[in-house]
C-alpha cells in the first residue's frame, strides 16, 4: 500500500510539472545547430529549462557539441521581464572533452529574449577586456581549430534556439542548481522580520552609464535605469513569504563591467549585492533572497494550536543545529495556509503553502525540539496537506504533513 501511494505521488508530481511546462513559454527543451560555413561541421547546443522557482529562477542545462568536442553545463536563468530571461555567469561543468572552455563561457551571457515562438541569445560584449585569446593554446595546439570554431561560435555567432518538446529538466541538476552550495548568482536567503526593506543603487567607482534593472517576484521596481545623484532611495514592502529580488545589468557602461551596488538595511542591518565582487564580474545578474514571516497575535494562536489534537509524524536526528525547512504543494495549490512553531515559539504564520517550493531556515537547540505545524484553513480541497522536505547537512528527510482544523501534525528532531 505505502508503494502505491509513493508511485501515485511521483504521478500526480510529474503531472503538475508536465502541466506548468504546457503553460510556461520558456519551460523545455531548445535546440540550434550552426554551421560557420558551408563545408563545415555543425555546433549543435541544446538548451533544456526547468520549471521556475518562485516564478524567476530557472535552473537550465547546456549541452555543447562539435567533432570531438563535448560539454554540458548547469547555469541558473532569472526572468527579467516577460520577453528576457537573464543568462547566469556560472556554468558548472557536468561533462568536458577533450578539453575545457573555461572562461570563454562568459561570452555567453546578457539575454534569451523570446520572439515568435523561439528565443536567440543578445549578448553584452566583453571581448574587450582581455580575455578574448587566453586558453587558445593551453592544452595542445592539436586542438586550436576546433577551439577556435567554439569561441567563435560562444563570442559572435547569432544563436537562435527552437523549442523541440516541453519537457523540463528534472534531473539532480535542478537541486544542484537551485540548493546547493555551488554560486549560480542567487546569495544566501536571509530572514527579514520586518516588512518592508531599505533600498538602494550605489556605483562604486564612478558614474559612467552604467544601468540596472531591478525585479520583485517577477514585478519590476524600476527598468534600465541609469546610476547617478538621483536614484531612488526607496522603501519596499515584502511579499508574505519568499521575496527574490533579481538585479540586473543591463550594460557594461563606459568603463567595464557595471560596477553597480544593490544596497539594503534589513532589519537595521545592511547588506549589499555587488557587481564589483569578483564572482559577480561581468555577470549579467544576482539574486538577493528574501523571506518574510507573518507575525500575527502569537498567544490566540497557541490558544488555537492546544484546542486541538496533536498527531506525531515522525522522530528525526540530525548532526547540525542549523536546518532548512522545504515547504510545498505537490498537488493543486489550493490556498492552504499553516503556522509552524519551534519548542512553543511561531516562526511562521500564515504561511501560504504554494506549488513553488518556498524555504524557512531553522536553528535548533541542542537535545530535543518539537516542530509543530498547525492548518489555518482547508483551502478549497480538505484538508490542508503539504510537502515537507528537511534539509540538515548534506543530507533531507521528505515527510508528507496532513493537517485539520481539529488535528496539528507534530515532527520531533534531535540534535546528536
């Protein structure tokens, strides 16, 4: 019985991305193939989207092929408009024969921008800055054609891409590119208790044109607008829940790269996201996340939660104190929300559960902790289920918690 109902899971699972992709433009797999000139072989590359986190990040895959040549790579994607998705600078390399492009990949960087039914790559140039030549003969001079054919194609050649099939990548990629440690351009979450934000453009050098856009959860707060004396310094308010905001460079202005700051004071402390740092030079974007907690009158909530019958669901022991609670509908986002408590404090309320997985980073206590979560509503399908995967570590515990206006669900954790 348990087998069927993970097979079942896994169905409805692949039914909801299968159904996203019919609806998402971008979401598939996309293919070109370039001939340099008319004897020559051609450079295929395959582009396969998946679905998008939050409705702005999509985690991609590039496959590269020419003659002997083989390269596939991960990269993150961040929507920038209806028409553009941001390219990201870092391509993690899965597989690389028989040698290996290293910085040539940042050619291909600025914009995918979708225009009848296909999408072509609109590059910001950076051929000027010295990394046009380096690597052409690092490896063995056997090579050079071939590597020459790339870096051309990668640097100048008009890349147009067709959609072949709807079908998102969905492999271990999507994790890595989303979740893991590597940097694709998105920083670490942070908490912001308060609900609105501090925010500001600074250059850091000198005002030379350069210009930047700035996304909210797919809403943009300005667009192509130039660094100078007069910028903005505005208060944003945050979405209940997860807040990604995307920046972009849109040029490189007269002194390369865009040197452009994204400053904010979150919760009386100030953090900034930076063009100048050195993974983020030259990018084309970065990604600042945020999380927002509601913070309702917490003692009618416990009120509520003891009123009701708490079932265990599961015991759980971890080997670190700091965890990330991975919440989400697998089935029809049906406006379920839940409060979630931590050894009898709210650190959650009001939490909308969404198809989009959204995450609550969690710090322990040593010894036991009692997770509790509670259902604010049954949303338009009784009861209020979700999809709870604990990340500790390297390693996740994925529980399904099913909840009632009459029933809490209950998760022990123990810090060894």
């Amino acid at each position: 019985m348990r087998r069927r109902i993970c097979l079942l899971s896994v169905f409805l699972t692949s039914l909801t991305l299968a159904a996203f992709a019919q609806t998402d433009k971008w979401t598939g797999t996309w293919q070109c193939s370039v001939k340099q000139y008319a004897t020559a072989s051609p450079i295929t590359m395959q582009l396969q989207i998946g679905v998008p986190e939050q409705g702005v990040l999509y985690p991609a895959k590039i496959k590269l092929q020419y003659g002997r040549f083989t390269g596939v790579y991960e990269l993150l994607l961040a929507r920038k408009n209806e028409q553009q998705l941001g390219i990201g600078k870092g391509k993690y390399p899965l597989e690389e024969a028989p040698f290996k492009l290293g910085i040539w990949l940042w050619y291909l960087n600025g914009t995918l921008d979708f225009r009848n039914d296909k999408i072509s790559v609109n590059r910001m140039w950076i051929n000027q800055f010295g990394i046009w030549m380096r690597g052409l003969y690092a490896d063995d001079e056997i090579w050079v054609q071939t590597k020459v054919m790339l870096r051309d194609f990668l640097y100048r050649d008009s890349i147009t891409l067709k959609k072949v099939n709807n079908k998102p990548l969905a492999d271990s990629s999507v994790q890595r590119i989303l979740h893991s440690d590597l940097y694709f351009g998105k920083y670490d979450q942070i908490v912001a208790n308060d609900s609105a934000v501090l925010m500001q453009v600074e250059d850091q050098e000198q005002y030379d044109q350069d210009t930047v856009t700035l996304v909210q959860n797919t809403r943009p707060i300005f667009s192509k607008e130039q660094i100078n004396d007069k910028n903005r310094r505005q208060t944003i308010a945050l979405d209940t829940g997860r807040n990604l905001f995307a920046f972009f460079a849109d040029n490189y202005g007269g002194l390369p790269p865009n040197t452009g700051n994204l400053y904010m004071k979150i919760d009386g402390k100030e953090y900034s996201f930076d063009f100048r740092d050195r993974p983020n030079a030259y990018a084309t974007f970065v990604v600042a996340d945020l999380y927002h907690p509601v913070q309702p009158a917490k003692n009618r909530l416990t009120t509520i939660a003891e009123q009701r019958t708490t079932t265990p669901v599961a015991t759980i022991k971890v080997d670190t104190a700091n965890i990330v609670l991975e919440l989400w509908d697998e089935r029809v986002e049906d406006g379920d929300s839940i409060s979630l408590s931590l050894n009898g404090k709210w650190i959650a309320t009001g939490f909308p559960v969404r198809n989009n997985i959204q995450k609550i980073p969690v710090k322990l206590q040593k010894g036991g902790n009692v997770l509790l979560f509670m259902a604010d509503n049954l949303g338009r399908i009784p009861p209020n289920t979700s999809v709870l995967r604990i990340r500790f570590g390297r390693n996740s515990k994925r529980l399904g918690i099913n909840t009632d206006m009459h029933k809490n669900s209950e998760i022990r954790i123990m810090v060894e």
